[in-house]
C-alpha cells in the first residue's frame, strides 16, 4: 500500500496560465505526491480563478487524490506549505524589458538583451528581486523549512540576493536553458539526444559544457563538437540567435549551453558577432505567442474545457520534489544553488549553475574544481557588478544603482551610464516596489 503524500506545494504566480497549468498538470501526474495539496496564488484575481477552474476540472476528471486551494492571500498560500514554486514577474513584462534594451542603445550602448546582464539587467533585478524578497520574508516566518524553488529572472541575482538576505532559506534556482540545447548538440553530432551525457557549469545564462560523452561508447565527444558546432551553429536557423555561440565555441574551444541573448549580455565585444535580428526576432515572436496562447487559454476554460489544457510541463522542479520525498539520489542537470567550493576558483558566496545529486538532503552539487582559465574572468568581472545591484536593492540606494551601471564593461564613460540610469529609473519608477533614495 502506497502511503499518501503529506505535502503543500504552493505555487505562487499561478496566474500566470501556462505556468499555473502545466506545473498542476506535473503534480497531479506524479503518484509520489498524491494525496497532497496544492496551492495557487497570484496578486491578479481574474486570472487565478481561470487557472483554478480549469485544474478542479482536470483533478475531478482524473479522479485523482489531490486537494486544491486557490487565494489571493499570500500568508495564506504559505501556511503549512513544504514546497514553494515561485515564477513571478512584474507587469507589463515585454514593454519593460523593451526599454531595458531600447534606452541604454540610445545612448550608444550595445548590450544584446537587456534582461539579465548590463544596464537593462539592473533595471530588471530592481523590478522583479524586491518583492520575491518579501515573499521570501513571509516563507522566513510561516514556512521555514520549506524548500523555495525560483524560476524568476535574472536567476543568478534572485537566488544571490535570497542566498544573503536569507541564509537559513532553503532555495533553488531552475532554468531550462542546459536541456533545451541539448537537441542543439544531438544535431551538431548527429546522434540521438539519449546517446548524450553532457555536464555544464557556469552562471546562469553564463554557462559552458565542461564535458561531453557518447553513452552508447563512453567516447569523448567534445573534439566532434569542436569540429563540426561553429559551422552549424553560424547557419542554423532557430528560435534565437547563436551566431555569436559558433564563434565562441570557434575561438574559445568551449560551447556555451544557451543563446547569443542571454551568453552576450556579460561580454562587451558579444554585438560584434552576436545575431541581434534573430535575438529581436525572438523577443517580438515570444511576447506575441505568449499574448495569443493566454487568448487561446482562456477562451478554452471560459467554455469548460480547462481539464485538457492541464498537462505536464518539462520544467524540472516536480521531478526534484519527487527525488527529495524518495531518497533517489538521481542527477538533476542543472540548477542553481550556492558555491560552496563547487567550482573551486570562484568565490563560495555565490550562486553557481551545475549538476547536482538529490536526495533527502537536498541538493548537492557536483564539483568541477577550477573553471576553465580562458573563461573565469568573464564570470568575475561580473561579481562587483552583481555585489553593487544587490547593495543597491538592500540599502534602497540610487548612488549604488548608478554604480553598478558604471562598473558595466559594456559602459564607455560616466556620463553615458548616468544619462541610462536617469532615463530608465523615469520610464519605470512606478514598476519599483522600493523608492531609491
């Protein structure tokens, strides 16, 4: 006889259709967690009732043993809860990274993107990290022993300024971004994507793959990546840009596991061979997907048919419940999760990206030792930037804030780094929940 699962598993911006949908679809298809309650949160009402009416329908076609809350109140949403799922964003959220792009390239300065790194990237942690540390706070006092999982952008700042301000917090940070390129390595080595064992460490969007292997032979395949990646990586044509990963891969020796928007935004010569139409391409064809996919949702559940829509997403995060609930000491294959001499020639204060064991400890990260010399010091040029964003947020100070724009390499002289954060910090003054003083 299977014992039922005891656990609250909170989901907090649950509004968010997809999000809130596929994440409920995941755990009402786990058997490890039945029996256990799930709870949707969100701020916007209107669309927490669509994702709530949609997965009473998909439990009660299922018939499955699940107990399903729904409330705008946060205290609420966190009483009792042992897994927090938290995937917030601030609202209008593709204007604002518009202008986190568009102002600082006004003003002559080439970043690619704009939402995790440079200028624009500030702007977004001082939107979006305030209130998950609030939320966070609240986990602090109601909740401690719950594991906090982030799917919030910029990941590596998120889970840095939780890692400082609340260090007994229990947290990890998921981005798709490993496994969503490994189909771009099975077609690079023309294998199948189960024929592959890749392992990659780094930052957040900032990461490279360390090692990589032919399962069916144990044969190394990083030569035949070297070999035949640049050229497919130049011509491939994808969902973003990847000109500027070709040449990386060309001139470095080493394959960054992401996209020219995300690798770009933290080195300063990245437009030169970045795709920057592929990478507004992708902005333009995302925010537009997402709008028509909220439609096409939303016209479904308003007409009873929410219980299909409710499908397991690919995300990561159910499989690390399930891992911690059983003990499975199974590889996850990236997360983010403090240093802790994971890779040995970056400071242990910080948040890295990398394999890790889970089990009923949590998770543990599989060490690297020293990061490859060619590319550590992209990562720690980064780390006063990141130092002085956090400062800024947690001493509410707009001289920090400024100071972290001017340490940017991407920045040419202080007055350029002050004319972007005067016009930014006008444009989005009402998205910030703190007042710089």
């Amino acid at each position: 006889m299977i014992e039922m699962s005891k656990e609250k598993i909170t989901l907090i911006g649950a509004g968010s259709l997809t999000f809130g949908m596929e994440t409920v679809g995941s755990v009402i298809n786990s058997k490890v967690l039945e029996g256990s309650t799930i709870c949707l949160h969100d701020i916007h009402a209107k669309n927490l009732e669509l994702v709530t009416k949609a997965c009473e329908s998909a439990i009660e076609r299922k018939k499955v043993n699940f107990t399903l809350e729904s409330t705008i109140d946060r205290p609420t949403a966190l009483k009792n809860a042992t897994y927090i799922i938290n995937s917030i964003e601030i609202a209008p959220r593709f204007e604002l990274l518009d202008l986190d792009y568009k102002i600082p390239l006004q003003h002559g300065c080439k970043q690619v993107s704009g939402e995790n790194g440079g200028p624009g990237g500030l702007f977004h942690c001082l939107r979006v990290i305030p209130p998950i540390l609030e939320i966070c706070g609240d986990v602090q006092k109601i909740c401690p022993n719950a594991v906090f999982i982030n799917f919030s952008n910029p990941m590596t700042r998120v889970c840095l300024a939780i890692k400082r301000k609340f260090p007994k917090l229990k947290f990890v940070g998921l981005c798709h971004e490993f496994m969503h390129f490994i189909p771009m390595l099975s077609r690079i080595l023309k294998v199948p994507i189960k024929n592959i064992n890749a392992k990659g460490y780094g930052l957040n969007h900032f990461g490279v793959i360390t090692e990589c292997k032919y399962k069916d032979t144990g044969k190394d395949a990083m030569s035949d990546i070297h070999k035949k990646g640049p050229e497919f990586l130049y011509k491939v044509d994808a969902y973003d840009g990847f000109k500027f990963i070709g040449f990386f891969l060309e001139k470095y020796g080493y394959c960054p596991y992401t996209t020219d928007s995300h690798y770009g935004e933290y080195i300063h010569w990245a437009w030169e061979k970045a795709d920057t139409f592929a990478i507004r391409r992708f902005w333009k064809v995302y925010a537009d997907l997402l709008e028509s996919n909220y439609k096409k949702l939303k016209r479904s559940i308003e007409k009873g048919k929410g219980s299909r829509l409710v499908k397991p997403g690919d995300e990561s995060a159910i499989p690390i419940i399930e891992g911690i609930i059983n003990n499975s000491n199974y590889v996850e294959q990236s997360v983010n999760i403090p240093n802790d001499d994971i890779i040995t020639n970056l400071p242990r204060d910080l948040v890295v990206e990398c394999p890790a064991i889970i089990n009923k400890d949590g998770l543990t990260g599989i060490p690297l030792g020293d990061y490859p010399l060619e590319l550590v010091g992209y990562i720690k040029t980064q780390l006063p930037i990141i130092d002085l964003c956090l400062e800024s947020i947690f001493q509410k100070s707009k001289d920090l804030a400024l100071k972290a724009i001017v340490s940017e390499p991407l920045i040419q002289t202080y007055g350029q780094a002050e004319r972007i954060f005067n016009d930014l910090l006008k444009l989005e003054e009402n998205y910030l929940s703190i007042k710089l003083k």
